[in-house]
C-alpha cells in the first residue's frame, strides 16, 4: 500500500483529496470537525516533507451548480484553526484563477479549491472534468475514505493523470484500508460482527461476505423482524420486508450449512407508537401482539449479545440495535456499545463502520475505548463486499 511516506514531496505541489463534507448551521459554521480533524495529518506531513497542498472535496448535493449554501469557502476557518496555517481559496475548482493560485503555490502553502459538484461531471466520473483537476497538482493523494467507493473524477478517474510514482494515499486512507483488512484478512477468532439497520436488503451482500469470515453473526434493529416472521413468528406491526422473508429463510440456511453462529434476538422492547412517549412492554419477540411495534432488543438479548461479544477477539459493528435515537429504545445499542469496549480492553481488536453505528459510539464518548472508527460508512460496506474500491484500486 503506497503512502505518503513512499513518496518526495519536496518542492511539490501535492493535490489531495479530501472529505470536508462536513455538517453546517444556520450561520455557515462548522457543527462536526471529525473529517478535518482526521484530514490534518496528512496535509501537515506532506507540509513537512517541502510540499505545498491543493485540496479539493464536495460539500452536500447541491443540483444547480454554485450555491452559497454549499460554498466550501465557509469551511476556511476552521481548517486553517485546526492546522495552525492560512489556507487561501479559489472560488471555482477549475479555471484561469484557480490555476493560477494553485500554479504559484509555494512549499508550506495551503490552497482550497471550491465544491467539486458544483459541476456535473464530477459524479459522472467525467474524464476531461477529471484531467482539469489534475493540473493543480504535481503529485495526487487520495484521502477521501468517505467517498472512495464512488467512480467519481475525483476520487477515482483522476488517477490516471498522475505517474505510478505520483500518487498514493493519504493517512485517512491507509488507517481505514489497514483496519478492515485486518478485519477481514486477519482476524483473529473468535471473529463477531454485529449487524443492525432497518432493512435485511440494505445488508444481504455484507451478511453473506462475513459468513465466509466469521464466527458468530449478531443481527438487530429493524432486519430482525423479517428473519422472525420469516422463521414463523408474529412480530405485530413491527418493521418488516415482507419481499425478502425467503431471502431471510435462506440467510439462516446458508449461515447453519457453513458452520456460522447466526443470532437472532429472542426478546424485544415494544411500544404502541414510533415515540419516545409510547406505551412500552417487554416480551419474546416471536409473540408481539397486534398493533405493537418491537424498537429494540430486550434483556435475554442484550445478555447474550453481549456475552458472545465479550469472547470476541475481532470485532466489526455495522448497525444499531433499536431506534436508539429516543432514549427509551436506546439500551440494546448502549449495552452493545459498552461490550464492544469491555472486549477491546480485554485485547480484542473492534471495527465501528457506518454511520448509525458511529453515531452511536459519538453519542456515549466511547470512540475513544474501541480500536477504529471507520469514516465512511458506505465505502466500508462496499470494501467488505468487493473486496477493493475504486478509489484503492485507482492508486494501486
């Protein structure tokens, strides 16, 4: 896997890739400096070794072309903050002034380019948009984890303007390529994975994958209910894909024939509403009455989840187990959260990928107790299924 370290930046304008799509305010602030923060390594470094930085990233969806909302010039602040440099813009990503601020960039410079989807062909994966973008740079760095599953012009197409010796990936990058190859190349058994999320189709790909790798499969939040009605329960009004119940049925087939551990909650947080302030029962969540809704696991669950997790030693959590937003629906995730960092302390290597599941640990400060935060939920996905992203693939 080539580096930034692998490479001579010296007296070299270097054009990363980075993902600032970061969340603003009503006033164009900055709420959430997560991908900044994991971005400044690697501008700092290639700083370090007598590089200048050209950065470019999308921000949101923005339809029609240049929007203030969307402007990543309300970004230059905190990324200068945060690096303890200026850094200069150029209100366009292409053209005569960003390629001539980009041109006369000096080493130790910092320049950020504006929104890449303010054009079109970005997303298209678009070759001649991609070729204008490789003129700001000597050498190309991908660091753009997040968006690293997308065939995009800059972050997979653009590659094939730079040399074998003239790009790389950033730190994000090799971290997050690092730990999941860990996860699933090197894992060391017994190896849970823990899958949550509303819908089994969401996740068939990822829950096959893993049955080639691990041992014990631990599925909740909302996907439970179809494998349950699938194995002849009565979930109530509880979420269900009711398209997919033979899919489920041969899910847990597939899962008893390779030897896998497939868990399937036995017990369920119940209410009468999607709310907060909704009536609540517990019961086996095979036998939920009419008109009630399972919105997480219960005790029986959570006690064996937990257990499994606990004599772990590889661990990968892609999921919630209930609607863990509102704080009643909120104790199988918690309890889940809080086994993953017990195991971790106790030498387990634990993987959190995806954005629920990010949220989740965020939300009980506990990123700081497990072995990798994965930046990008649905690269991590896609990584796990294929196995490689276009982004990788692009520079290797």
């Amino acid at each position: 896997m080539k580096t930034i370290d692998n490479l001579n930046f010296l007296n070299k304008r270097a054009l990363v890739r980075v993902d600032f799509n970061v969340p603003l305010n009503d006033h164009f602030e900055v709420t959430d400096t997560t991908r900044i923060v994991a971005a400044i390594p690697t501008i700092k470094k290639i700083i370090e070794l007598g590089g200048s930085v050209i950065l470019m990233s999308h921000l949101g969806r923005p339809k029609e072309g240049p929007t203030n909302k969307y402007s990543l010039k309300h970004t230059v602040n905190t990324i200068s903050h945060l690096l303890g440099l200026p850094v200069d813009f150029t209100d366009d990503c292409i053209g005569d002034e960003a390629y001539s601020k980009s041109g006369a960039l000096k080493p130790g410079h910092v320049l950020l380019l504006e929104n890449l989807r303010f054009y079109k062909e970005e997303e298209k994966g678009d070759v001649d948009f991609a070729e204008k973008l490789s003129k700001h740079g000597d050498i190309y760095v991908n660091d753009a984890f997040g968006t690293a599953h997308r065939s995009h012009a800059s972050t997979a197409v653009i590659a094939q303007f730079f040399a074998p010796d003239a790009k790389c990936l950033g730190y994000v990058m090799a971290n997050e390529v690092a730990s999941i190859d860990k996860v699933i190349n090197g894992a060391e058994a017994p190896f849970t994975a823990i899958v949550g999320g509303a819908k089994v189709s969401d996740k068939i790909l990822i829950i096959e994958q893993l049955m080639n790798k691990a041992n014990n499969i631990l599925i909740g939040g909302g996907m439970a209910f179809t494998f349950v009605k699938a194995m002849g329960g009565t979930i109530g009004k509880s979420l269900c894909e009711d398209d997919k119940l033979d899919l489920a049925t041969e899910l847990l087939a597939k899962a008893k024939a390779k030897g896998v551990n497939l868990y399937i909650p036995t017990d369920a947080v119940i209410a009468d509403n999607f709310a907060n302030d909704a009536a609540i029962q517990h019961c086996n969540i095979n036998e939920i009455p009419e008109g009630w809704m399972g919105l997480d696991i219960s005790t029986e669950t959570i006690n064996t989840y937990s257990e499994v997790i606990k004599n772990s030693k590889t661990i990968l959590w892609n999921g919630p187990m209930g609607v863990f937003e509102m704080s009643n629906f909120e104790n199988g995730t918690k309890a889940v959260a809080l086994a993953i960092c017990e195991a971790t302390k106790h030498g387990a290597y634990s993987l959190i990928g995806g954005g629920d599941s990010v949220a989740a640990i965020n939300k009980y400060n506990l990123a700081n107790q497990v072995s990798y935060v994965s930046t990008g939920g649905g690269a991590l996905l896609e990584y796990i299924e294929n196995g490689t992203l276009p982004g990788v693939s692009a520079i290797d």
